[in-house]
C-alpha cells in the first residue's frame, strides 16, 4: 500500500499544478502627480503715494508690474518704489515656480505734499538764459541715463545707513514755488554739511554717474 499511495499522491499534486490557472493582478494605477502648492506671495494692501512696496514671493517666483519685471533675491525679496504722483492701484502678476500664477493689487493712499513759497529769488533762477538752459537739458539727460542702468544686484535688501550727518534741507516729494510758478517736485533728499566732509555710500552698489558740477544739483 506505501508504493501505490505515494505514486498516487504525486499524480494528483502534478494534476493540480496543471489544471490550475495564475491571475495576474491588474496594474495599479498611479495617481497623477500633484501640484506642488505655490508659496502665496505677501504684499501689502496699500501703499502710500511716494512710498516703498515691500514684498515676499516663493523663491524663483517672477514679478511684473506693468511691463516691468522686478527684482527678486534668491530669498524671494521684493522692493520698489511708487511715484510721486500714483494714482493707483498697482497691479502686480507673479509667476510662481510650479507654474501657478497670481494677481494681486494693492491701492495707492494719497498724500499731502508740503508745498513752500518762495518769493523775490531772481528771474534768471527761475527762467535761465538759452544757454544755461540747454546746460540743464544736457546735465539731466546724462543723470537719467545713468538711472537706466539695471544690474543684476540686490543691494537695495540690505540695510541703509546714512550717507552723513547733518540737517535735513530738502526730502522727496516736496515742492517750492518760486516768485509763483511752481518749480519741478524734489526726487530726492537733500542733507546740509560743511565743504569736505566725507559722505559715505549708504549701501553696496555701483557708482554709475559722478560730475563735479552740475548746475541744478552741486
């Protein structure tokens, strides 16, 4: 009986192993990858006119402002400037990394301006000669073509010092109107010191423009 069952046992084994039929699992199905979430970009909500806008956008992130496109350090900084006379609001598109895109805008807040009356200064300040004249045309041109320059720098996220001591004699954005007549809007600020003092650069950069004398600006 030992040699017939054991035959027996491997005939039904070897049968089952050919009868029977292996099922291959359908494939799982990968979901689709998801979209990386896009840091939000932080801006304020208004600004004033004259004012500094700043921002913070993800890292690689693009920023236009109308057809400019702003600066952003690797740390995902943004700054910039409002004009004078902004009427608003700004409107701002960022392009994020992933691929994501955001608007965002933000209200100018009007501002009063200091406005000084100056009467009695000589008719030749105020109207200059044709030749002085086209003196300042040129010495302008020069200076605004320096401003056109934009290297790839990002000095404007560290921190200003002043450049000297001294009283403050003209700020951004006031105006004088002299003998009635209403002069161009200051751009910058203006600080009084005696003849040699040593001014220094308030933050890295580049100097890009420097004259000895310039008729409207020293």
């Amino acid at each position: 009986m030992k040699h017939w069952l054991a035959p027996s046992l491997l005939v039904v084994l070897a049968g089952c192993a050919t009868t029977s039929t292996v099922h291959t699992p359908p494939p799982v199905q990968q979901p689709a990858p998801a979209a990386v979430p896009a840091v939000g970009a932080v801006f304020p909500a208004s600004v004033s006119q004259g004012g500094l806008v700043f921002g913070r956008v993800g890292p690689g992130s693009v920023v236009h402002h109308g057809s400019r496109v702003l600066r952003v350090t690797p740390y995902g900084t943004v700054v910039f400037g409002v004009a004078r006379d902004e009427k608003g609001p700004l409107q701002l598109t960022v392009e994020h990394p992933g691929g994501a895109r955001e608007s965002l805008t933000i209200n100018v807040q009007p501002r009063d301006w200091p406005i000084e009356t100056i009467n009695g200064v000589p008719p030749a300040t105020v109207n200059p000669p044709p030749e002085i004249a086209a003196r300042i045309q040129r010495e302008q041109a020069m200076v605004s073509a320096a401003r056109q320059r934009d290297d790839a720098r990002v000095d404007f996220a560290q921190a200003f010092t002043w450049p000297v001591q001294g009283r403050i004699s003209g700020r951004f954005g006031n105006q004088r109107v002299y003998n009635g007549e209403p002069g161009a809007a200051h751009s910058g600020m203006d600080i009084a010191a005696p003849t040699g003092t040593p001014v220094k650069a308030p933050a890295a950069g580049i100097v890009t423009f420097a004259a000895p004398d310039l008729y409207l600006t020293g």
